[in-house]
C-alpha cells in the first residue's frame, strides 16, 4: 500500500494532519507494509526569506484581513494543534518561504531521512520559532538530525533539487491537489485535510481490505486544510 502527502512544512493543518495520520498508522496491524512518500507543496511561493514585521501583521496582510481576525486565527491553529499534543508558538513564528527546506528535505530523501526531516523541520517552523528559510537554521537542523552538513551546504548554495521540487508541486496540481495536507491512497482515493485520526484509521483499513480481499469504499470527507487563499476546518 503507497500513500503520497503532499504538505508544506509551513502549513499548520499540514503538521496537524501529519501527526493524526501517524498516531492512527501506529495502531494499524500492517503498518510495516505501508508505504508513505512525503510530497513537496508550497502555500505561499512568494513569502518573505525573513520577517520585517510581526506574526499578526504580517498575517494579516498576507491574507487580506484584521489584524483581530488574525489573532483569531492563531488561536484556532493553536488549539486545534494542542488536542494532538503540539504546542504551536504563534508569538515567535517565522512565516518565511519554505522552498528551500523542500530541497533539504528532497535531499534527504536520498538517505531515507525524509520523514525525520520533515517532522523537524515542522516542529521548527511551528514550536520553535526558527526561519527555516535561513540556511544556517537548516544546516543547523541538519546536524541535528546527523546528515553531512557540509554536503547539506553544497545543495543550499546550489539549485540541486530544484527540478524535484517543482516536479512535485506540479505533480500535486495534476493529481487534483488545491489545499494541504493531501493524501493520495493508491493514486486511487484522495483525501484532504486533517481528518481526525480514527477517520485516518478507518481509510487505511479500508484500503487494505480492499486488497486483501475486496470491501465497498466509503466516501472520504473533506476536512481542514490550508490553501493559497488561507486555512479553513
């Protein structure tokens, strides 16, 4: 069984959905057989490489809004974050672009390391306050996960994985990807957002009985997700 997420390490849903779909995969009896291939997007291609301003104001012009309708927003993300044990710090994030990260990542991939980074990178971006489009934060990051930061450092200074990356987004766009987190399931089922975590149990099973042998699908749900125009549940 394959299972591709698409996700940006700049989406709130994306970590989110991330960690219910892994807490739901543990309890799967197979897991061991499933295969997750982590997919490259980006919300927003053109955020800043460094913050001139505030979180909220920034925020808020990002997304055409009030600065009030902004600090609501980052107590949704934050609550909903914490009832699957992440502790978001929307006073110290550092809304900056992602591109270069998904390099990294992409990278990484090389040394079967993806996932690890991408769980790193997240809890960077989302509970540590840490600008991920900084090169010497991810060489920093890097290290800590124990990859070769001077090799880390040739790609940063490069455009190696670029054509991945690019490759992956488009690909998303192909597949039917408008908002993330996206899973696709077999390239047979899509679903999006941050389902809650027995629904994520259930389509995993689901899948599998259906292989061995054959049940009816049910219809997946739409739930939260981010897309280019913000996040919504």
């Amino acid at each position: 069984m394959k299972i591709e997420l698409w996700s940006d390490f700049a989406c709130p849903f994306c970590y989110i959905g991330k960690t219910k779909f892994e807490n739901a995969l543990n309890r799967f009896p197979h897991k061991e057989e499933v295969e997750i291939v982590y997919k490259a997007y980006q919300l927003n291609p053109n955020a800043p490489k460094e913050m001139k301003t505030d979180p909220i104001t920034a925020f808020a012009k990002g997304h055409r809004m009030t600065n009030e309708k902004a600090k609501e927003r980052f107590k949704m993300f934050v609550e909903a974050a914490a009832q699957v044990g992440l502790n978001y710090d929307y006073e110290n994030i550092q809304m900056t672009n992602s591109y270069d990260a998904h390099r990294i990542a992409k990278w990484a991939r090389k040394f079967n390391k993806e996932p690890e980074v991408t769980a790193h990178f997240m809890k960077a971006y989302f509970e540590q306050g840490k600008n991920i489009a900084d090169h010497e934060t991810l060489l920093e990051l890097i290290k800590e996960i124990g990859l070769d930061v001077a090799e880390a450092k040739t790609v940063l200074n490069s455009k190696q994985f670029e054509d991945v990356v690019d490759g992956e987004i488009e690909e998303g766009r192909q597949v039917g990807v408008r908002g993330v987190p996206f899973f696709v399931l077999n390239r047979k089922y899509g679903v999006s957002g941050a389902q809650a975590e027995e629904y994520f149990y259930e389509v995993v099973e689901q899948l599998w009985n259906e292989e061995h042998p054959e049940i009816e699908m049910k219809d997946f749900a739409k739930g939260a997700t981010c897309d280019d125009e913000g996040c919504s549940i």
